[in-house]
C-alpha cells in the first residue's frame, strides 16, 4: 500500500508540474528619476511564496537570452525578474556602443550598485517572493554588476556569475558581502588574466567570504551565449557542455541556499 501511495504522490507531482504555466511580462519600475523596464517570469499555478532569483543581461541591455533564462528559473520554482540596469529602451545597436555603455557603468560603481539594488528591491517586493531566501545571476557585464550587489552589502543569500568581470576598485568592499558566492568562469577566457584571479581571490579570503570558483577547460569568454559564434579563437563563443555544467552548478548552488 506504501507503494502504490508513493507512486500516487510521484504521478500527481508530475500532472502538476505539466499543468504549471510560465507567465512573463514586462514591469516598470525606477531608480532616482531613471524609468527601467525589466521582465517578471513565474509559475502561475505555483502557490504561496517562494525564492526569488535577480537576472542580471550582459552588455546589449536586457535581451532574450536574459528573459529566457528568467523563464528557466520559473519553470524550477523560482520567481525570476530581469533587471534593466541601463534604463527602458535603452539598448545599444552594436558592439561598439554596448562596449561604452557597459565602461560607462563599470567606470562609476556606485550608479551600479544603484541600478542592481533598484532591480533587487523590484523582486523583492514582489508578493510571491519569500524575501528571506533570494539570489542574483549575470552574465558577462551581468556577472560583473551581480558581484557588485554582493559588495554593496546587500542581504541577498547568494551569488552567481557567469563569465564575468572580477575586477574590484574598492577591494576592501568585499568585506561588506553577506551573500555566498559562486563564480563560473571559462578556464581560457582571454579578458581574465592570471593576476585578475588571483586578486579575486586574496580579495574574497581577506574577507572570509563563502566562495567557490569553477573553470570550464576550453571554455572562452561567453560560454552561455548561443549567439556568440563557435569559434573560441575570436575568445567569445558558445560551448554547450560548459552552458550545461554551469547552470547545473548554480542549481545545485540554489539547493544548498535554500534547502530544497
């Protein structure tokens, strides 16, 4: 009888997740007199409150690649929200202006900071979100900009950044950080040089943070941009076993957070 209410219990779990929907949309919100506009993914048939994850674009503004993985967090339970660090239709038209976008903001920490705590603040407040268990991801600029909401002291439970900048101005701000960190890097990234990883690192033990640092052999800058080409030669491109390593490095991160 054990059995069958066991396998009962499993069926039921799978026609419920099956039903599960998730919804996105488009949310306003603001820094100072700045207007933002992020994405919001969810489960709908999801009920009660539960953990929220900050998504953090890279350097082209808030794109597909971040809604979808907004969306992938929905679909594990989690309510996700994009942030827009560089304001509503704000988005660079190359590579080049994304490049002076992104200096602009790496250059001036503090409007950063600001810009990741007002998107942090939007998920939060949200009334699915269970406030006590959160987290942030980013990619490239992204990376960068979530390890800045870490050293600006925010009470966010944990990190992640994939293929992001490691440099700190303010090496002392790490001291500041309650969050735990999980760094994914690409082992042949060309943009972090041996002294940018051993900096990081001093800078993250002078301050006892719980931090974790995974290189992927091969793997270039942007290891999680499938528009990134394929050629790890031009020292941006995509490699799906890195893509899939790394997020399943982060979901067993989210497990330990919050003790699923």
């Amino acid at each position: 009888m054990k059995v069958i209410y066991a396998i009962s219990f499993a069926v039921l779990a799978l026609v419920g997740r099956a039903e599960a929907k998730v919804h996105g949309q488009l949310v306003e919100y603001k820094q100072g007199d700045t207007v933002l506009e992020g994405y919001l993914a969810f489960d709908d048939a999801a009920k009660g409150r539960r953990p929220g994850v900050l998504v953090v674009h890279a350097w082209m503004g808030l794109d597909d690649n971040a809604k979808q993985r907004a969306d992938m967090l929905a679909g594990l339970g989690y309510v996700a929200f994009a942030a827009d660090i560089y304001g509503k239709g704000v988005r660079p038209k190359d590579r080049d202006e994304a490049g002076k976008l992104a200096g602009t903001y790496k250059g001036d920490r503090k409007l950063l900071r600001d810009r990741v705590n007002a998107g942090f603040a939007e998920l939060v407040k949200n009334a699915k979100v269970d406030a006590s268990k959160t987290a942030a991801i980013g990619y490239c600029f992204g990376g960068t900009t979530v390890l800045e909401l870490a050293r600006s002291g925010t009470a966010v439970s944990g990190v992640v950044s994939f293929h992001g900048g490691l440099d700190s101005p303010a090496p002392a701000d790490a001291k500041a950080i309650k969050a735990k960190l999980l760094v994914l890097h690409g082992a042949a990234d060309p943009h972090e040089k041996p002294a940018d990883f051993a900096a990081f690192q001093k800078e993250l033990a002078d301050a006892k943070v719980d931090w974790q640092l995974v290189q992927y052999g091969g793997a270039v800058h942007c290891f999680t941009d499938k528009t990134a080409g394929s050629d790890p030669a031009a020292g941006c491109a995509y490699d799906p076993v890195a893509d899939a390593r790394s997020w399943a490095a982060m979901r067993a991160f989210f497990d330990e957070l919050f003790k699923k």
